[in-house]
C-alpha cells in the first residue's frame, strides 16, 4: 500500500515538472478554460506514460514548492468528465491528502493518471482547443502535437522506484491515527476500526440519535493506510454503517423552500478483501424535491434581482438580506428543476458574494459541489 503523503513528498523532492509529473497551485474544472487545461494535461500525461502511472500535484506553489493547499474536493464523478471530453480515456482518481501543517479545511490533491495503453486524444471542442487534438509532455509543458506519435515507455522503472520508496508501514499508521484521534480532533468523539488487519480507517464527528439511528455533523473520514481524507465537511449530515468487511456513508442535503427536510444525496461504500485490496464505489440516491414552475420563477427572479443590487453595490433591506441566505438552496433547487441557467448564476454568484457575507458564500459553494455531484451522473 502506497502513503500518498509520502508519495508527495517524493513527487515534490525528485524532480521539477516533468513527463510523469505535473504541479499546480490549483485547478477549476467547474470553468470552461479551467475544464479544459486539466483535460489537455490529463491527455498529455497519459500519453507520455503509457505503462505507468503519472500525476498531477495539486495545492502546491510552483515557484518553491510550498505546500499552501486547496480546499476538500470530493467530485467522485471525475472519471465521467474524463470518459466524457476524451478518446481512450485513461483511469483518473483525485485524492484528498491532509498534511499536519495545513488547516483543517485544507488538503493537497492527488490526480492520479494510468493509461490504458491506448493513444489518448479530445473527443470534442473545449475553450481553444479542438476535437481530434492530441497532447503529449514536452519536459513539463503540455504540448499539442498535429500528428499522431507511437506510445513510448520511458518513465516506468523511476516511477515504480518512487512508489517503491513511498509505501506504507506499522509506524506510519500508528503515528497516523494517533494524530487524527489526538491532535486533529481533540473536541470530537473519535473511532477507528481495523479491516481485514491490513487496513485503518479513521472517523470523527459530532453523534447524534434520532428515532434510533446515529447521525454525524462536522464530519471528518480517513483512510490511514494512504493518507487520504474520504471525506471532509462541517455542514452536511451523514450516516455511517460499519461490518467485518465494509466501510458505508451515506451523506445527507437539507433542502426545502419554507420547510426544509433531509434528502439522501451519495452512498459511498469501501469493500475490504483478504487479499489485501480494497474496492470503493459511490452511488448518488438523490431524489431533489418537486415544485410548481410558478413558484420557482418567483423565487428565481427574486435571486437574479439581489444579484444585480449586489453587482451595483447597493445596501440591502432587511427583508432582501434574509432572502439573500436563501440564495444559495433556491438556485439549487431551480436547477434542479429544470432552470438550467441557474447554474451560470450561481458562478456568477460566487464571484460577487465572497467579500459581501462569508456564510452565504460558503453555502453557496457547498450547493456548487452537490450541483457537480448531479451533473456529472
């Protein structure tokens, strides 16, 4: 078992940006450009390695390596967006790795690449780049290339020497979960459960019961073998099952216009083998609430009003302030009901709202992450 910390720390030791291997300081796959730059190094790294794994590095500043991090992206569908923009679609995974130094919000994201040994290339037009192009690594730049070169294998032995160097042992995952019990969640109740004796995984989270069930707020989940956070949120609720052999949450959204209730949105579930693998597998449940058309044109004009005010920096009234907080749900839920162009709005809204009232801005980014969860199903 491979410590992507520890995978990291070699990545970012061995060498500057290379054929296996890229860095950035971040990544915004929701944007058009910033869709297509990942999808055009995901090509390009594919393609340069086409028997072994690549990575991309993310939350890391380019110019000295410092680990700044990004926030908790947990977008499990990410393989849909590769299968959906490219041609022999390599296997893509994005991890989560916490490093003790960073904020409790903050990770570094782990892209890992494998090529299915096939030539990768766009499947259609994205931003600036063209159906049929077809990328490779030129040292650490991605490159387009107009003809269509044999698949070289020139980075197997080195990467398989740094995976080598970045596997897993006892005191790794001892010191692991007694920094998560002890020093990253002092004010929580903490469990561990060991699987198959091979594998740890780690969970806090403030408990709950209701009619007889347990519930999870602020909810923190590891995996200590390989350093990687499954899943992190202060605001949702979820529901954990645990048995001999599997790991299971199921993660809950609190929407409503007027009375809100609790809606099932993901269940992700981890198989643990005797044979010393793990599978791990997601499934969206959601079934959004239904409303009259009539009602959600009310709603959503009222949103794209508060917008504008906003936009013109003008002071809202009491009444506008308290519809403000709503935002972030109602444009969800007018999505979701069929006003596609509620989504453009909530990007714009999410340029304009984060100087104006940080709590509306962080829900709006959380209505953001389940409108992704959505669309990419």
């Amino acid at each position: 078992m491979i410590n992507k910390r520890l995978l990291i720390k070699n990545l970012l030791a061995h060498n500057d940006e290379n054929s296996f291997y890229d860095k950035k300081r971040f990544i915004s796959i929701s944007e058009k450009e910033g869709k297509a730059k990942f999808l055009k190094h995901v090509c390009a790294l594919a393609n340069s390695n086409p028997k072994n794994n690549s990575f991309i590095v993310i939350g890391v500043e380019d110019r000295d390596n410092t680990i700044v991090g990004v926030e908790f992206f947990d977008d499990s569908k990410i393989q849909n967006l590769i299968n959906a923009y490219l041609d022999n679609p390599p296997i893509v995974s994005y991890e989560n790795i916490p490093f003790p130094h960073l904020p409790e919000n903050k990770v570094v994201g782990l892209v890992t690449i494998r090529s299915i040994g096939k030539l990768c290339a766009l499947r259609k037009n994205i931003w600036k780049y063209y159906g049929g192009s077809v990328f490779y690594r030129d040292g650490s730049i991605s490159m387009p290339k107009n003809f269509k070169s044999d698949l070289v294998d020139i980075n197997s032995a080195v990467v398989t020497d740094l995976e080598k160097q970045s596997e897993n042992n006892i005191q790794l995952t001892l010191d692991g979960v007694i920094d998560f019990i002890k020093n990253r969640h002092p004010d929580l109740p903490s469990f561990y459960k060991v699987f198959k004796e091979q594998f740890v995984v780690c969970w806090a989270g403030q408990l709950k019961k209701i009619k007889g069930k347990e519930y999870f707020s602020r909810v923190d989940i590891e995996l200590i073998n390989e350093q990687v956070r499954l899943f992190f949120s202060a605001l949702d609720e979820v529901e954990i099952q645990v048995t001999e052999n599997s790991f299971s949450l199921l993660e809950y959204v609190y929407l409503g216009l007027g009375p809100k209730k609790y809606y099932p949105l993901e269940r992700l579930d981890i198989s643990f083998s005797e044979s010393g693998t793990y599978a791990m597998t997601s499934e969206l449940v959601f079934e959004p609430p239904r409303y009259e058309t009539k009602d959600l044109f009310h709603v959503y004009n009222t949103n794209n009003t508060l917008l504008q005010l906003i936009k013109q920096n003008i002071t809202l009234s009491p009444r506008q302030t308290s519809d403000l907080k709503q935002m972030p749900d109602t444009y969800l839920i007018c999505y979701l009901n069929g006003f596609e162009a509620a989504k453009d709005k909530m990007e714009m809204a999410k340029q304009l709202l984060k100087p104006v009232d940080e709590v509306v801005y962080r829900d709006l980014k959380q209505a953001l992450r389940i409108l992704r969860k959505v669309h990419y199903n």
